[in-house]
C-alpha cells in the first residue's frame, strides 16, 4: 500500500512540477491591500490576482519582500479545504502541524522546529496572530477561523516586527476586515461522511459613508473516527462553533478604526489513542504478543485481545465509565487605531484574550483502569486571560532612503492548570503484576489474587528475599491497595509580564540595494504558585517501610520498584496541602540584519542573519519536582521531607530561554503568471526546549552540546554522566536545508503551484543538558546525531486548479487536486525506533460547477482521497511495560531501546469526502 501511494505521489508530483518549480506568490502593488473586489475575482478562481503581505509591517508585493514567506489566499485555502492551522500544511512544505491528547496541544513546526504542546508552561517556537494579536500557544488556532483575508507563514526567528517574539517562525492570520462598499452577504453548507456538516455564513453591512460592521460564523459536527467498542461511544468527533463581529470606522483618510470581537465553544470528546504494531513500525514486532511480560498482565485485567492488532480499524477499548469528554471556551475582543499624522503612521493594538479547556481522559488508553482525569468541572484544566499593547509608529525620512518602524509591546498573561489526574481502579494490581510476571517471580503471577502472589506461594516469594521477605510481601500487598487515590486537585497559577522595545528600519542604499536593520529589547518575570492535592497516603507507608532495604544490592530493585510504582509521578500525599512558589526574570536582545539587491525589476535576492528568543519557563507538573528515588548526599532517600520539602526543589521546574541564531540567503522571481522563491538557510539553537513523554512522567529539558568529546556517555543509560564544562556548552539543534515555492499560470483559469523543502533538521552529538553543561536525561540518549521527531527531511507539496468557462452561460467549473509527499521521520521526542513514521502522500481533491460571477456553487471533495494511514505522534503506553526484561523479545538493547515498553500513537484522520453549497449576493 505505501509503495502504491509512493508511486502516485511521484507521478502526480512529477506532473505538478513539469508546470511549475515549487510555491505560491504572484506580484502585487504595495500601495494598498487586496480589495474587496480582488478578493471576489480570486474566489473566482483567477490565478493572477495580487497578494500584499505585512511581513515587514508594511504592505508589499510578496516578491519585494526578503524574508521567507508563504502567503496562503482565501481560494487556495477554500480548495484545500483548510479551516484551521491543521490543514495549511497541505500547501505549505515548511510547515507541520500535529495535535496528541488534547487538541489544545497541537503543534505548529517550521523547517522542523516546533514545541511538543503537552506542557503549558512552554511558549511556542511556531507563534500564532490573528488579526495582529498574539494567542497564547499555537495549539489554540487549532480552531474555525472564519472568513480569512490570507494566512503568512513567516520562517526563521521574528521580533523586530510583531508584538511577541518567536525563536522559529509565525503563522499570521489575516481575516477579511467589513466594507464600506455595498451591503453583501454569504452562506455555505457541507455535509460529508462520518455525518460531517458544516453551517457558515457571514453579512457585511454599510452603516454610513464612515461605518460598517460584518460578522461571520461557522457551526461544525461531526461523528468521531475511532469507535469506543466498550461504551459504544465515538471519540475525536467535532461540536464547534465560531462567531466573530467586526466594525470599522473611517471617519478621514487619516483615521481608522477596527473593532473585533470573537467567540468559540467546543463540546468535543478528545482525544485518544491506539497501540501501534509491526504494521506500523517493525521494532514494535514481539511487543503486543505474550512474549512482552506486560501482554499478559493486561489481558488478564480485562484488555481484549483485538485491541492489539490493526491500529488502523480504529477500535479502542475505553475503561467501562471512563470518557473524553472536554469542554472548551475561547473569546476576546481587540481594537486597532491607525493614524495618519503625514509625517508618520501610528498603529495600535489592544486585546484581552480569555480562554479555557477542560478535558477529561482515559489516561492509560487501555480498557485497564489504571489512570484517569474525572469528566465535568472537576476535569483537568488549563486556561489562559491575556491582555496585550502593542504600539508602532512608522514613517521615512531622508527623501524616502530610510522607512523607519519603532515599536513597544506590552503583554500580561495569567495561566492557571487544575490537574486530578488520579490512579484507576485496578491501578495497585495492575503495578504488582508488572513487577512479578516481569521476572524471577513469574512462577507467583496470579493477577486474581493480592498483591498478584498467588496464594499457596506467599510463603515462597517471602523465603526468597530471606530476613526481609515479610516486609517486601507486606510491600506487594501495599501497592495493591493503590487504587482510586491520587490528585485531589492541584492547581499551578503563572504570571507572565512581557515588555519589549523594537525597531525595523529599511534603508535605501540606492534605488536597487536596501540594508534592513532591527533591534528588540525584552524583558519577561514569570512567578509561579502551585498548591497540591493528593490522598495516596500509601505512598509515604510504602516509603517508610521499605527505604532501609534500598543499601541493599540484592533487594534495591525490588524495593525501589515497589516504591517507585506506589509514588508514581510523585503521587503521594506528603504533597497534600503543601505549596510552592517560584519567579524567573530574563533579559534578551534580539534583532537581524537584510542586506537584498533587485537585480532586475523581476528579481530580488537577499542574505540575512537573524536572532531569535522564545523565553524560558516553569515545567507545571508536579512529577519533575524530585524522581521518585532521589539519592540525597549518597544516601538513597525518597521522602520530600528528607530533600527539604517541595519548595527546596522547585528550581527542578525551571527551563531556560531558547536562542536561535539563523542565516539565509534567497532570491525571489516574479514575472507575469510566473513566481519563484528559493531559500537556503541555517539555523542554530541554544537551550533548544524539549518536552518528552517517557512512560510515567512529562520531562522538559534543555538540550544543548558540548564541544568537547564526551565518549558516549551521552548516550549511556546514567543521569550522572555525560556532563561538561559549562565553557564548552554550545548550540545543540541545528536546522538547515533548502526551500523552493512557486506558481505558473499557463494558461488562462489554470494554475499550478508546488513547493520543495528539504530540511537536515538535526541535534549535535555529545549532548548535555542546560546552559551550565549538566547530563542530559537517559531517556534521552538516542537524541545525539539524529533528527528531531515529526523533521521529514524531504517535503513535496503541489496544487493545480482549472476553472475554465462553460461555453456562454456564465457557468464555470473547478477541477482542483493537491497533494503533500513526506520522507520518513520518527514521530516520538525520545526518538525510539519503535515510533518510526514511514514517508507516505496526501492528496485532496475537489471538483465543482459555478453559477455567474460565483454566485452560487456546488462543490464535491475528498480530504486524505487516498485514505493514507499515518501517525501525527507516538508514546510509550502509559506505565505499561513490563519489568525484569530489559529488551524488545528478539532484538539488541542497543538497537531497539525501551526494554518490554508498549508504544501508542495518535493516528491522523482518515479519508473524509461530501459536498458543498455556497450562495452570495
């Protein structure tokens, strides 16, 4: 099947490109944006109409401007059938997006960099605007945009131009503004299978020569792609809706006024996952049969057996009364004033954002009820109020040789998470069976009895460990009882204060040569308070009774196992009631330097450097306050009351600021129904920020290099080696490749587009932790030399359309079809071979009979049209692997780590198809 759809995406890539070399911009007349009547015409389908971008802050000709920018128009983003940030990666070849267990994590990366969304605490590489205001994580665009003007994608480090500063890029979301022009208004309706309908509409309303107001809005549902064979129910399904209210006031040429206001709610069941197998990737063969030690253990609690065979069927076995039930709510309102005082223009740019998720989950993804997030108010939380200021003033000077921009940004955010994530009903036994079919004690496994020791040998696993033997069966039975306890609730409150001064001047040399310069000044205080929650009170017991055994050689392992298993994740209630605060200040100058030469008036070429930030933060998790057994001045201890207590580790929360420093050089050409931009770039990042799941708990570390040879130990199964000096610490991500976009129009109502991207997107080797040259974390250790997770190295991607004209009627039709190729890439942060991800093809289709001037249309289309199978991301299975086996059955340690780990994924969404009917007048 792969080889089928390899073959079709080169043949229909090969076809594409015959027409066309890679990417999308036509010129454009900088003076003014895209009018209301150019926009209509595009929907028409014209390929030649202008496209005017404010990537410099300034409206320009997309090939004037020296940046490497994707510019996706209203028509192209209706044909590709994107209505949110998820689906313009069809289009555009730098870009990726993927979304895991809440769709409020989604994950936009750009020339392969991005952050991993399951962490609140990170800011994201990818910023996401609409309409000038910044939203608080990139997950959040995951969501209806409504009528879009055009969408930039802007790659490489941004800040001297938008008000909050991104260390990889900037996806910029421009929604069409209310017209002064004449009344107008817009409806659209789609169904398709899986019982998708979709509702839209907009009306735009003169209300004077000075006034006008429109408003759009969108309802969506839709049934969910995996069927929950336990409950009956359907997961990952759609119940939205968006609506968003504008005016626009223009009482002079010299004063504008734009009013937003939007608002979404989302009652959605979201989002889970499935077991992969050797279908999916080969290292995972021999890890869902009974030659894994935790097969077994699952089955016999109650996993059915079909629930590890054919990811692809999409049937999951959900704990009976568990669900993923969330609710989410997202509003703000904002004001735009520019004003035009002749000699300058100023802009400004008001906003509060509100926005909250609650989500319920079936944490294990297992029918064994081993972890959960309760439904309803109680559900895990995480929310977001942000107000932003942000002030530009712009003007030239020196008969036009200097256009000068200076800037301010203020921004205050307030972050709060809730989290109940507690252990399940069959949690305790479930933890003693993995310790005891794990290994020497498999003679014992009897999961119906306590402590999972089968009855008539409890004498017989006591005589095992001699004068200790009571006291570790006395563990077995204590780790048994570890069920529906855990969080009660806990709540992380962040405080964010951003301010920044910039500046992006470009100035004229002569008529043909410009250097652009910018400069920006941050400044961010973060202050975290976190209380806890929690009534494991097994968990200090356990600690108590068996920490003396730990200097023991011959008993540590099964100790610390039973130790570790009861606390998992720090659940224990010597947090209850205890509180932590903390406060991180940065500092950060930033800016970058564009030196570009037309030399024609059809092409530009230019070189540029550039430094990017994203700022540094607090992991909100409690699990990364201490490991579960700490070693405190050598002596093993596990308690918080003997490391001091919660707040003497809460420095293990924080993370470093991410820098990136980035050269490129391009040249763009633009000549009547041709365009071509080609970017070649390198990118180095220092504290590159990591977020990775490594079966039990969230780790969120720095990644760096050391520019001195650590022999392997960077790859060794100890946190203690593998440090350096901190001299010697350097950048330790490194993004660099080439990217080629491109349009034609050969002939009148037929256009092609295709884009190129190859991206060696890599860490160093000899890695280390943060800036001071620590050991990275074992869990970590395949990361050295290797590509970052969800970075292919090669993206294809091709569009063609044709609306020709039906004889005289005024009819015309639409015969579109695009299509993403992707080399292969591993789609887990720890890079385990298990969670590789094979190169597979996308392609979408739509095809359509138009009335006169597109007043109405019927459309047919297909989204994944060759119902492709892949993975967006994959996990090590919630606790589920088996102990005392220290390798996947059949295979070396060396090259398939993750001993008996049991991996899941979140699949992408299969092949969806239907019709729609548009009418406007």
């Amino acid at each position: 099947m792969l080889k089928k759809q390899y073959m079709s995406a080169c043949a229909f890539t090969v076809l594409a490109m015959g027409l066309a070399t890679p990417a999308s911009a036509q010129t454009a007349d900088a003076a003014a944006p895209t009018s209301a009547a150019a926009q209509e015409t595009d929907q028409a389908g014209s390929a030649n109409d202008d496209i005017v971008v404010t990537a410099q802050g300034r409206a320009q000709a997309l090939a004037d401007v020296p940046l490497a920018v994707t510019a996706i128009n209203a028509s192209s983003m209706e044909r590709t059938g994107a209505s949110d940030i998820r689906q313009l990666a069809q289009i555009a070849p730098s870009l990726q997006v993927s979304s895991t267990g809440n769709e409020a994590n989604g994950s936009a990366r750009l020339r392969g960099i991005g952050t991993v969304g399951d962490n609140p605490g990170l800011e994201s590489s990818v910023a996401v605007f609409v309409d000038g205001v910044y939203r608080s994580r990139s997950g959040i665009g995951l969501n209806e945009l409504g009528d879009i003007e055009r969408v930039e994608v802007l790659r490489g480090p941004q800040g001297t131009l938008f008000g909050r500063n991104a260390s990889a890029g900037i996806i910029s979301i421009v929604s069409k503004s209310p017209s002064f022009d004449r009344f107008s208004a817009g409806a659209e309706a789609s169904y398709g299978n899986y019982d998708y309908y979709r509702l839209g509409g907009n009306v735009n309303v003169p209300l004077g020569e000075t006034l006008a107001a429109r408003i759009d809005g969108v309802y969506v549902n839709r049934d969910g792609f995996y069927k929950d064979v336990t409950n009956g129910t359907k997961i990952n399904n759609r119940d939205r809706y968006f609506v968003r209210g504008q005016l626009l006031f223009e009482p002079s040429s010299d004063l504008k006024v734009r009013l937003i206001g939007d608002y979404t709610k989302r009652n959605e069941n979201c989002c889970t996952a499935v077991y992969i197998d050797q279908t999916v990737a080969p290292a995972n063969r021999g890890l869902l049969t009974t030659a894994n030690p935790i097969i077994p253990v699952l089955r016999a609690l109650g996993q059915p057996t079909a629930a590890f065979s054919d990811p692809y069927s999409r049937n999951v076995y959900l704990t009976p009364g568990r669900s993923y039930g969330g609710e989410t709510k997202d509003w703000g309102v904002s004001g735009q004033i520019d004003y035009d005082f002749g000699a300058a223009q100023l802009t400004s740019i008001t906003a509060y954002r509100d926005y909250g998720n609650y989500q319920a989950s079936d944490t294990d993804y297992s029918y064994v009820d081993i972890l959960y997030r309760a439904p309803g108010k109680d559900a895990g939380f995480r929310g977001f109020k942000t107000f932003s200021q942000e002030l530009r003033l712009q003007g030239s000077a020196f008969g036009e040789h200097l256009d000068w921009l200076v800037g301010a940004f203020y921004g205050d955010e307030k972050l709060e998470v809730r989290d109940n994530l507690r252990f399940g009903s069959q949690y305790g036994r479930f933890a003693a069976c993995r310790i005891i079919n794990g290994g020497g004690l498999a003679f014992a496994f009897d999961p119906t009895a306590s402590g999972c020791i089968r009855t008539s040998l409890r004498p017989v696993v006591s005589g095992a460990f001699g004068a200790a033997g009571p006291s570790i069966l006395a563990g077995f039975d204590r780790l048994d009882q570890v069920r529906n306890v855990g969080e009660t609730q806990s709540a992380y409150r962040q405080s964010s204060k951003n301010f920044a001064f910039f500046t992006h001047n470009i100035i004229t040399i002569v008529d043909e040569l410009k250097l652009t310069v910018g400069l920006r000044y941050t400044n961010e205080t973060k202050k975290l308070d976190a209380s806890f929650g929690n009534d494991n009170i097994y968990c200090p017991a356990q600690q108590a009774a068996l920490t003396p055994f730990l200097t023991n050689a011959g008993l540590a392992a099964v100790a610390g196992g039973l130790i570790s298993l009861t606390c998992q994740g720090n659940s224990t209630s010597e947090l209850n009631g205890a509180s932590i605060n903390s406060e991180r200040k940065e500092d950060e100058f930033t800016g970058t330097a564009i030196l570009s030469y037309k030399v024609t008036p059809d092409l530009l070429i230019y070189g540029s450097y550039a430094r990017g930030y994203k700022g540094g933060g607090f992991n909100l998790d409690r699990s990364a306050l201490k490991a579960p057994i700490l070693p405190i001045a050598g002596i093993p201890t596990t308690t918080f009351a003997a490391a001091g207590g919660p707040q003497a580790l809460v420095g293990n929360l924080q993370f470093d600021q991410e820098i990136n420093n980035a050269l490129e050089i391009g040249a763009k050409y633009s000549s009547g129904p041709f365009s071509l931009n080609v970017a070649a770039f390198r990118q180095k990042f220092k504290n590159f920020q990591l977020n990775t799941f490594n079966g039990s708990v969230f780790l969120v570390q720095n990644v760096n290099s050391c520019s001195t040879d650590l022999a392997g130990a960077d790859r060794d199964l100890s946190a203690a080696t593998g440090a350096c000096a901190s001299k010697d610490v350097r950048s330790g991500v490194i993004s660099q490749g080439v990217e080629v976009e491109a349009s034609i129009n050969p002939a009148r109502n037929f256009n092609v587009t295709a884009g190129f991207t190859y991206s060696d997107t890599h860490f160093r080797k000899n890695l280390v932790g943060n800036a001071k040259g620590s050991a990275l974390d074992p869990a970590l250790r395949l990361l050295p030399g290797d590509n970052l997770s969800n970075a292919p190295e090669i993206v294809v991607t091709s569009s063609v359309s044709w609306t020709p004209e039906l004889g005289s009627s005024g009819l015309s039709a639409l015969f579109y079809v695009d299509g993403r190729l992707s080399s292969d890439y591993n789609s887990g942060s720890d890079l385990f071979p298990q969670k590789e991800q094979d190169s597979f093809f996308v392609m979408n289709a739509r095809v359509g009979i138009r009335g006169p001037s597109s007043k109405w249309a019927v459309e047919f289309w297909a989204q994944n049209l060759l119902n492709t199978d892949y993975t967006q991301v994959a996990f090590s299975s919630p606790f589920q692997a088996g102990s005392g086996v220290g390798v996947t059955p059949g295979f070396p340690a060396a090259s398939y780590p993750g001993g008996t780990q049991t991996f899941s994924a979140f699949l992408a969404e299969p092949r969806t198809y239907g019709v729609t009917l548009r009418g406007k007048f």
